[in-house]
C-alpha cells in the first residue's frame, strides 16, 4: 500500500508543479476519477447511448449530463463515508447495518461478476473482429479474441500492481475520449441542434419507445457496482481523513465529465446514421456505416476508441472486483476487524478472485451476447437504489460522519435516484 499522504499538502504541491509546467503530476492527482469513468464505460452503455441517439436524435442529450450527475453524487457519497470514518462502504455496512447484508451481498456480486466478465469479453471479441477479421465466421472471432483480451487483461494486472494499471488505463481513457469525440466532430449535426439537446429537456415520441430509451440511457452512463471500487483507488493512492473530500470531488468531476462527454458522443454519432443490432455487435455495424461519410480512416478511428472503451472497462473490472471480494472475504467470512493498512491485492482470496473473473466468464461467450447483455443490465441496474438507500442511511448520521452529512441537495438526488429506478423497475 502507498504511504499515507496529506490530501491538502498533495493538492498545494500539484498546483505548484502545474504551474512549472509538470502535467504529470495533474494527471496523477485526477487519476483515480478517470478510473471510474473508463472503467464504468462498457459495451451496454456505448450500444445505448448510440440506439438511444439513432431513434430519438439528439434532443435526449441532456439524459446523458442528468445520469452522470446522478452517478457523481453516488460516488461523491461513497468516497465521503470513507474520508470521514476510515471505512470503506463495505466495511461500514458490516459494521454499522450489519453482517446479514454482506451475505446478501456476496451471491449477487458472484452473479454480476460472471454476467459483466462475459459481456465484457463478448465486446472485446467482437470488437477485434470488426477490426482483425480473421475468421470468416464472426462468432470464432468473438470467442478467440474474447478469450485472448480476457488473458491480457490478467496478465497486466498481475504484472504490474496498481501502478501499471492506472498508467494502462490513463492511455486508454485519452484514446477513447479523443477518438470518439473527434468521430463525433467529424459527423456534427449542427451547434443549433445540439445546444438544444443539451439544455432544453425533451423526450421525443418514437413508437411509444421514447421514455423507456430515456430512462435506459440515464441508467447506464457511468457504471454500476464499480462506482464502489473507488474507495480502493483512492486509498491505493493514499488519501484518508475527511481533508481529502474536496481533492475526490475535485478528480471525480473530471472522471464524470469525461463519461458524459463520452456518451455525448456516441449519442450524436448514432444520430447521424441509422444503426440497428444489439450490444457489441452494434459497434461493427456502427463503425461499417461511419466509413460511407467518413472513410475508412473514420472506421478504424471510431474502432479505436470503441476498443479502448470497452477493453479499459475489462481492465478495470479485472483489477478493481476482486477488492470486493477480498473485503467481503475478511468482514463476513472470517469476520475480522478492517485493518487500512493491509494491501488486498496481496491476499489469497484478491489473488483467486481475479483469476475466476479472468476464467470462468469465458462460459458466456458460448452464449447469446444479447442475453449475457440484458441479464447483466438487470443485475447491475437492481444495485443502483439499494447504494442509495444505504447512503441515505449512513451518510445521514451525524454521530457517525460528523460534519460530513447528507446536505440537502444530496439527499434529493437519492431520493430521485430511488424514484428514478422504481420507475425503471415499473416499466421493465
């Protein structure tokens, strides 16, 4: 684990260094926010914002900028209860709601994990293929490079600890942000258009489809279980005490400014063409149809980033889960007290943990990507209100967080968040 450092002492040092010229040093201060937005970007959330672009144009962008603020003020809370008592949320679930829920806990994590480690490789594979197509018959592609990512992604993270990691998955965040955007830019359906989208809400009727597309992509913008991974990366990087709280909304800002600059994106590149398909396999069709306006130079750009997205995403699912896991493992299993200074990445069930998601999830390339895809939106999109329930809970007592209590803006947003996926649930 890293050394203990003074968020307030780290911040004044980078704004120093920034000033002499070292962007490095910025990078590594807002780092743990870009880890969440890449690794909350997977292949469901690029196919729903660009189907969600291609029926209803882009009068819904503004869903895009609500569903990442929602996401922000989740994480916000998350990172808050762990400044504030020195436990992460896990730790203060076991702790302070008690033990019955982290063995609840634990089969819905297996379950998840299984269903987005499939869909994930699933993306990959079909991603390489529309890329390297080798194999004449598409699923073969999906299934050798399915499996070839899945294998690269375990050996970066055994390789190289959290340091390699987080310098893998800043580059892949540049590549994905920078090639996607700029597709975007090359197919702009015009300022008028878009500033309207952005800042005057309207949900166009198509086929009676227009709010459940809506709802689907507020919903997926930013991720579901691995918001709670930033806990981990922020004391990775050492930050603890409540004087950090403004350094992690700070790092989490740009992290959700880059997922909804993302899905802003592929929201308009699905509003210039016509798009058809379900999950991954909708990014070959999408990079196919980019290249009559745009070329072959469009397509692969637009490949670029799409593997970046969803290979950053494996990755980071990769080496952020099993923190999960481990933690589960010593609170409800063992039932030992936390101990901070223990690294879990070097602990026996971190180390298992990693290798199943690497594994066995290769069952479900065998299966339909679109059903891997729908079982897993399910699963994840069921633990969205229950995180802010227990935020509402936990962040609401003073005797626990102190000063650092739900305000009244964050208390609205959970609640709407509640209200937001018991309308999801209602319509499903």
């Amino acid at each position: 684990m890293a050394a203990k450092i003074n968020p307030k002492d780290e911040w004044d040092q980078l704004m120093k260094q920034q000033n002499s010229g070292k962007l490095s040093d910025l990078l590594a201060i807002i780092l743990p926010g870009f880890l969440v937005a890449a690794t909350g970007v997977g292949a469901g959330d690029l196919a729903t914002a660009s189907l969600s672009g291609s029926l209803l144009g882009v009068a819904i962008l503004w869903a895009v900028v609500a569903g990442g603020f929602m996401k922000f003020i989740l994480t916000e809370g998350l990172a808050r209860w762990q400044l504030a008592t020195g436990q992460t949320f896990l730790e203060g679930v076991a702790y302070r709601l008690g033990k019955i829920i982290g063995w609840l806990f634990l089969p819905y994590l297996l379950l998840w994990s299984f269903f987005v480690g499939s869909a994930l490789m699933g993306a990959c594979g079909i991603t390489l293929h529309a890329m390297i197509p080798i194999f004449k018959v598409a699923a073969n592609g999906k299934l050798f490079f399915g499996i070839l990512s899945s294998l690269l992604g375990l050996g970066l993270v055994l390789a190289g600890g959290f340091g390699l990691f987080e310098k893998v998955m800043g580059i892949c965040v540049g590549i994905m942000v920078f090639t996607v955007v700029l597709t975007a830019a090359l197919v702009w359906p015009g300022t008028q258009e878009v500033m309207a989208g952005l800042f005057i809400p309207t949900i166009p009727d198509f086929q009676g489809s227009g709010i459940p597309w809506t709802i689907a992509l507020i919903g997926g913008v930013g991720g579901t279980l691995t918001i709670l991974c930033y806990g981990y990366w922020i004391r990775e990087k050492g930050r603890t005490g409540p004087e950090a709280i403004q350094t992690c909304r700070i790092d989490l800002a740009v992290g959700y400014i880059m997922t909804v600059l993302f899905g802003l994106a592929m929201v308009i590149i699905g509003s210039t063409i016509k798009v058809e398909g379900q999950g991954a396999g909708l990014l070959a069709i999408l990079a196919d149809r980019l290249q009559e306006p745009l070329g072959l130079l469009g397509r692969w750009l637009f490949l670029i980033g799409a593997f970046s997205a969803v290979f950053s995403s494996l990755l980071g699912v990769w080496q952020s889960v099993p923190y999960l896991f481990a933690d589960i493992w010593t609170l409800f299993v063992k039932q030992t007290d936390a101990d901070v200074s223990r690294d879990l990445t070097k602990i026996l069930p971190y180390r298992l943990y990693l290798w199943a998601m690497a594994f066995f999830p290769m069952i479900g390339l065998f299966m339909s990507f679109k059903e891997v895809q729908k079982l897993y939106s399910i699963i994840g999109a069921a633990f969205i209100p229950l995180l802010a329930v227990a935020l509402l809970i936990l962040n609401g007592n003073r005797t626990w967080v102190g000063d650092h209590v739900n305000r009244p803006i964050t208390i609205i947003m959970l609640l709407a968040t509640l209200a937001f996926f018991g309308i999801l649930g209602w319509m499903a």
